[in-house]
C-alpha cells in the first residue's frame, strides 16, 4: 500500500524546484515557440506570420550555413578532445606515476579552470599576426603558413574549434580519469599475464570500462559544439563575414541589432530541435550498450 503521507512530503520537496524550472525554463520556452510565428521588432506590433521564419532559417544561407558551422564543430568539441583524453588516460595508466604523469596531468587539466571567456581572449592573441602560434611557424621555418588566423576565411572556423578543443579536453580527460580510477588493475596484470599488449588493452578493457563516461563526455560536449557562444563571440563574433557565424551569436544579433525578434526566435527552435535529434540519440545509443 502506497504511503500518500510521504508521497505529498516529497511533492512539497520537489515544487520550489519546479516553480522555478516552470519560471525560468517552460515559460520562456514557450513564449519563444510563440514569437517565433511572428514579425516583430521586439517594440511595436508584431504580424502573424505562421511558419513564414522557419522556412527562413531554412532556406536563408547565411542562416542555414551557421547550423552547418555549429555541426562541424562537432567535431573539434567532441570527437577531438575525447579522443586525446582516451589515448592520455590509457597512457597514463600504464606510467602509473612519475613527473611526466604529474605534469600532464596537470596540463590537460589546466583549460578546464579558464574561463571560457578567458581563453578566448588569449587565443586571440596567440591567433594574432604577431602572436605565439606565428611566431612558432617563423621560428621553425614555415613562414608561408603564418597569417591572421581568426580573419582568414580559410581558416577562422577551424581556429575557433582548436580554442574549443583545448577547452573541452580538460573536462573529458578529468571525467575519464575519473572513469579509469574505477577499473581493476588485475585486469590489466592479467591481460598482460595472456600476452596482450597495449592496443588490445585499450580495446578490451578500457574501452569497455570507460563507456559511460565516454557517452557523457561526447554528450555535454555536443551540446557546447551546437550551442556555443562564448568562444566565437569573444574571438570572432561571428567573422570575417559569416564565415565562423554559429545559431548561439546569431540569435543574438537578430534579436538585438537588426531587431528581428520573431525570426530569432524560430533559429533557437531549430536550435533546440537540432541539439535534441543530435544527443537523444546518443544517450539511447548509449543506455543500450550498458550491460
């Protein structure tokens, strides 16, 4: 027999947090689903359009090209960074300890306490014609690569992932640090004992061992790769031209430059749908590979 007693104290517990959940999430949510079928400045009178903003956002190139964007960096927030930290952490278990592994350890950890804001700005300068990344190329003889990096079209957006690579590796080496710290060291000394080397370590051992941090891991980082601000904002705000434009700074400046609340509303939609058809997925994926 169900106890309603407890029943109603833990709804007592849970409704704060929902008030605020329902405040500050659902009702935005939803005035933002209900702008998005509008014409409007954010002042004066807005027109019914229907759906006339989200063939816009489907059709526009400059707003299709920044979803494009957002799902190339994909690849520089998530696939990048999880596979350094996947091949650190395997290093790393195998020196066990030493300064080497204390001092990459607290490399690879160091992006994680920098403010995203933060290294942004210092990637700017490294990035700059006279900054650190030049500067290395000239030395060792490669003065033809040297250039602007974040103003060339060429260039800027695989300059903005590597400021998002670095970033994201310090949270997916801690978490899979984390993860390994779990397995048992006889499985290794066993595996060892049958002949196996390090590769096949890493195959049947670590991988399995570490699948659940990997799928959190690549999950958090896809939604920073389709829902990143900051970085491109603070680097390139969007340029040169719309060529590093993502839906984050987009949303931004149609709401907020040109005044076209209505359509900006209909790119966060198409945001939020984008990052749900992406991580749903991946977190089904994910639960069924659980044993």
């Amino acid at each position: 027999m169900r106890d309603t007693g407890r029943d109603r104290a833990g709804l007592l517990w849970v409704l704060p947090a929902l008030g605020f959940y329902a405040c500050f999430v659902l009702y935005p949510l939803t005035q933002t689903a209900r702008y998005s079928l509008y014409d409007w400045n954010g002042i004066g009178e807005a027109t019914w359009v229907g759906l006339r903003n989200y063939l816009t956002v489907l059709t526009d190139p400059t707003l299709r090209d920044s979803v494009v964007h957002a799902l190339v960096l994909i690849l520089f927030f998530t696939v990048i960074p999880v596979s350094i930290s996947l091949l650190a952490v395997a290093t790393m278990g195998r020196l066990r300890t030493g300064a080497f592994v204390s001092a990459a350890r607290t490399v690879l950890f160091l992006p994680q306490i920098i403010p995203l804001v933060g290294a942004a700005i210092i990637w700017t300068w490294m990035y700059s014609d006279q900054g650190a990344v030049n500067q290395v190329l000239r030395a060792v003889g490669l003065s033809a690569l040297a250039r602007p990096w974040l103003a060339d079209f060429g260039t800027a957006l695989a300059a903005v992932g590597l400021i998002g690579s670095w970033v994201s590796t310090g949270f997916c080496f801690v978490l899979l640090m984390v993860g390994a710290g779990k397995i048992d060291p006889a499985l290794y000394e066993a595996a060892r004992l049958d002949g196996a080397n390090a590769a096949q370590e890493f195959r049947h051992i670590t991988l399995p061992a570490l699948r659940n941090e990997i799928g959190v891991a690549a999950t958090i980082t896809t939604i920073a790769a389709l829902s990143s601000f900051d970085i491109v904002y603070v680097s390139t705000g969007g340029g040169p031209g719309f060529s590093t434009m993502v839906p984050g700074v987009q949303i931004i400046r149609l709401a907020f430059t040109t005044g076209e609340v209505g359509l900006s509303s209909a790119l966060a939609i198409v945001l939020l749908a984008l990052v749900l058809a992406v991580v749903l997925p991946m977190q089904v994926s994910n639960r069924k590979a659980r044993p």
